[in-house]
C-alpha cells in the first residue's frame, strides 16, 4: 500500500460558471444547475454550481475591470479592501473566502472551472497544479469513460502557473478547468453545451467512486506542458502585421516542426517556425488572447507516470 497516495474524501465540490462572463456554455449550465441541481447529485457528493463573475455574465463581457481568473494571486487575496480595488480584486477574495481561503483545511475540496474557447481546442482539461495527483486521475476518467470520437479529452499542464497561482480553481484542494470548444464568444452551440454538460456529470460519476473506496491504479499519461506563448509580428506601434497562416489556422494539438508556416504576414511574405523540437500549438487564434498579446500557445508532449489513488476515509 505504500505506492498509494491517500487523500481526503471529495465532499465539498464546487462548479464555477461566467469566470468569463462572455464564455456561456458555463453561464448556461451552472444558471440551470442553480435551479435544479439534480444532475449534479450522487450517493457520496452534490456539487455546488455558482457564478464566478455575475455582473461580467450580466453585462456579456469577458470581465468588468480585470480578467478574474488573472486575480487570484496571493497578494490580492490577503490585501485588505480598498476603494481603489476593481471589481474583479473584490470577487475574488469574496469567492476565496467562501469556498477558500486557498490553502486552508477548510478550502473546499475540488473546483471545477468551466471555460468555453474560440480555438479549435474539442474538450481539454487543464491543470495548473502537476503533483495535482488526483486531478490527473479524474482526467483519465474522463479520458476513459466520456468518449466522443468528434472531440477527444486532451490534457494541459501549465506547469508555470504553479509558480504563482492567480487561477480560481487554485482555491481548492484540487482542481481542473475544462475548456470545450470551439464557441464563438457570447454564443451557446448545443454541441459544445452537451459536451460540457456530459464531462461535468463524468466528473462527479469519478468523485462518487473515489469516495466508496474504488481504487484506482497508477498509469501513464500523455499531456501537453506549456512551454511559451508567442506573440503576432507587430509594427513599432504595435500593431499586427500578420495574421495566423491558414495551414495553422484550427490545427490545435497537431505537430508543427521547424520550417512550417505559422503567420502570414499582411504583405504577403509566410513566417515558419525555426524551432529545433516539434512543438504542439494550442490556443491558436484566441479571441479572447488578442488583449493579451498572444496569437498561440507552444507546449511539448509529455508522458506522466502518476501513482495510485485512494480515499483516505479517516
């Protein structure tokens, strides 16, 4: 039994719709779930669905003053009120003391973050924390037991988020963020809404198992680990002079070797890729990543031994 990771039960899960208000899949499901949370009930665990950015959800904007899963940093979260805080600075220290504070035996016990992307991305699990043993197990569920051959589970580790976690779901105990796509902002796709919906009760179908003492043996997986975001090609202003080379455009998760085209630029030359490694771009032509000065996202493919798992339930 030494190989085993022993953890908590899973009690006190919580489901996070609108962390961006214009992302409404989420918006959606945790407005219906709110009404009647039947479907997020089991023998050993009922999920709490809330809405992280109610006013940015009401207004059909990514955020009000400030990208909310950008304002969970440590400095914010223990800072004390001011009238000179956003509005995102004060929701997240009142989302981190009701289901937090991060940290504490009383943080809740796993968060479910619910994301809609405009990237070609199917259904991706991302995880901020990579010792998160448990949410690596819970991924492989999915991965396992909610197949849909049009949109395969993926899984990312943004290993430097773990370096200073700003993230809701970083409030919990464990966590993951699901990001289903693609969905244009501020629009519903049955599709995209159903897979979501099926991924989330697959979750709680895992946690009831875990909490009745399933065990679940060590295995292999393969993730992609973040390794640089890259930027357009811009003029001294600022401006962009190129625009995602259409051999790229909504080819998330697939190779890219040095020599393949990654940005047309708008005077008609190709920009390649001059890596020395093959690399995986994610996230390629976010509308939501233009603000932040990101075209696409490189990560590598890794293989990740994780050990057993099983419910501690003293």
């Amino acid at each position: 039994m030494s190989n085993i990771l022993n953890f908590g039960p899973l009690r006190r899960v919580v489901v996070a719709g609108g962390t961006h208000g214009d992302e409404m899949s989420g918006v959606y499901l945790v407005r219906h779930w709110i009404r009647d949370a039947t479907e997020l009930r089991r023998k050993t665990v009922t999920a709490e669905p809330f809405l992280a950015n109610p006013v940015a959800v009401e207004k059909g904007a990514r955020y009000i003053d400030q990208d909310l899963n950008r304002s969970f940093e440590e400095r914010n979260l223990t800072a004390p009120d001011s009238e000179n805080d956003s509005y995102e600075e004060r929701r997240a220290r009142e989302i981190n003391q009701h289901y937090g504070p991060r940290g504490s035996a009383s943080a809740c016990d796993f968060v479910i973050d619910l994301h809609n992307t405009t990237a070609n991305m199917g259904s991706t699990i991302l995880i901020f924390t990579p010792d998160d043993h448990l949410a690596m197990h819970l991924s492989n569920y999915l991965q396992i037991h909610c197949v849909d051959s049009s949109s395969p589970c993926r899984v990312i580790v943004a290993r430097e988020m773990t370096r200073e976690p700003n993230s809701l779901l970083t409030i919990g105990k464990h966590g993951i963020a699901l990001e289903v796509g693609p969905q244009p902002q501020g629009v519903v796709k049955a599709d995209i809404l159903n897979r979501m919906r099926a991924l989330v009760k697959c979750c709680l179908d895992f946690m009831d198992l875990y909490n009745q003492g399933a065990e679940f043996p060590a295995f292999e997986m393969e993730a992609y680990e973040v390794l640089e975001r890259v930027d357009y090609p811009r003029d001294d202003a600022g401006h962009p002079l190129a625009v995602i080379h259409s051999k790229l455009q909504d080819k998330d998760f697939l190779p890219v070797k040095r020599g393949d085209p990654i940005f047309q630029m708008l005077s008609g030359q190709e920009v390649v890729y001059d890596g020395n490694v093959t690399v995986y771009p994610l996230f390629i032509n976010e509308a939501a990543y233009y603000e932040k000065k990101v075209a696409f996202i490189l990560t590598k493919r890794v293989i990740s031994a994780v050990p057993a798992v099983h419910v501690n339930q003293e």
